[in-house]
C-alpha cells in the first residue's frame, strides 16, 4: 500500500465515524423529544399526587413505570380517558400491572 491508499483508507474511515457520530447525535435528539412530549402529556392527565406516586415507582420498578405511561398515554390517544387521573385511580391500574407477589411457605420437619 503506498501513501494514496492510506490516505484514501484514513478519510473513509473518518467520514464513516462523522456519520455514526451525527445519527447518534440524532437519535438522542429524538429521544429526548419524546421524553419531553411524554411529561407533557403525564402533566396534563395525572394530579400533582399521581405523578409523585408515578417518580416514586419510577426510581425503584423503571420498567413498570414506563409501561404505566405508556398505556396511560394509548388510553388519552383512543379517548378511554377523560378526566386527570387521580392517585387512587393509578393505584388501582398499578394493582392491575404490577407482578402479583408469591407466597412462600417454608415448612421444618
């Protein structure tokens, strides 16, 4: 390989990370619009109580918070949901979602 190559070789290999770089940059961009578009929408349909209810969750059970947001923002979508829901309200679809425990019985003989 003689100096051309390398050089040819170096360009496309810069051009190549450039271009990873900007659609990174991109899909981070977008994410973080849906996240604001997310807490705009949860502002709007959960009381003040419900939403400390749901950043509560959110820190310790992330994965089930975030399917609660996303069903809470299908049923606003489709028109199931009306009014703000309150914090009993989202206790009670917490109830439906949450993993139901298991109780473990462990018997000495």
């Amino acid at each position: 390989m003689d100096d051309a190559e390398l050089d040819e070789l170096r360009r496309r290999k810069m051009a190549d990370l450039q271009r990873q770089q900007q659609q990174h940059a991109m899909a981070e961009e977008q994410q973080k619009q849906i996240d604001t578009q997310k807490q705009l929408i949860m502002r709007q349909i959960l009381t003040p109580e419900a939403r400390d209810r749901l950043a509560t969750l959110k820190m310790a059970y992330p994965d089930i918070a975030r399917s609660v947001e996303d069903q809470l923002i299908a049923l606003v979508q489709s028109g199931r949901i009306n009014q703000q829901v309150d914090d009993n309200m989202l206790k009670q679809i917490l109830r439906k979602i949450a993993p139901q425990k298991r109780e473990i019985n462990i018997e000495r003989k």
